[in-house]
C-alpha cells in the first residue's frame, strides 16, 4: 500500500471551496475504480478521501463552524454509498462536490 502525506496546515489555509472540490477529486476516483473493480485504487482512493474529509471535519470542530454538519453528512454520505446492503455509486454525489470546484475557480 502506498502511503500518502498532506501538509495539514497548508490544507487548513485553503478555502472551504477548495478543500470540497479536492475531496470530490479523490470521491471520483474512488467512484471511477469501484466502476472498474480496481480495488488497489478504490482503496487509495477511499483513504485519501477520508484523510481529506477527517482534516476538513477537524478544522471546522475548531471553528465551531456550522458548516460542519454538511461535511460530516458528505462523509456519511461517501462512506455508506460502497458499505451498504446494496453498494452503488451515487452520481449526484460527485456533482456536489464539482459546485465547490467550480465556486473556488470563481474566486480566483
């Protein structure tokens, strides 16, 4: 297994935009590998996603920012989409995270 290390304090400088629209990236790979049954790189994949959304999750506890709440739903939402009685990959689930690329590219 590969493994993968993030500057945490430059992630936690990023925007909030930015942050989301990099966590979509790894969400669609994990969603592009779990399609083709590549379980090595639904695995990366999957971790990277979780790593990104736990430093996400953790910045915004320090905050105490309500935008909290809709990035643990995400989260759950990620997860539970590959661990459930019926694993699929949720479409609509990435299209969420592309409006944040997409806002974070208006920003600049």
């Amino acid at each position: 297994m590969i493994s993968h290390v993030f500057d945490e304090s430059k992630w936690q400088a990023m925007s909030i935009f930015a942050q989301m629209g990099n966590i979509g990236s790894e969400v669609g790979r994990a969603a592009k590998a779990f399609a083709a049954n590549d379980t090595v790189s639904f695995d990366g994949a999957f971790r990277r996603a979780l790593d990104l959304f736990d430093a996400t999750s953790a910045d915004l506890t320090r905050q105490k920012s309500p935008r909290l709440k809709e990035v643990l739903l995400a989260r759950d939402q990620f997860t539970s989409q590959y661990f459930s009685d019926n694993p699929r990959v949720d479409s609509g689930l990435e299209a969420y995270f592309m409006y944040f690329a997409i806002a974070e590219r208006m920003t600049r």
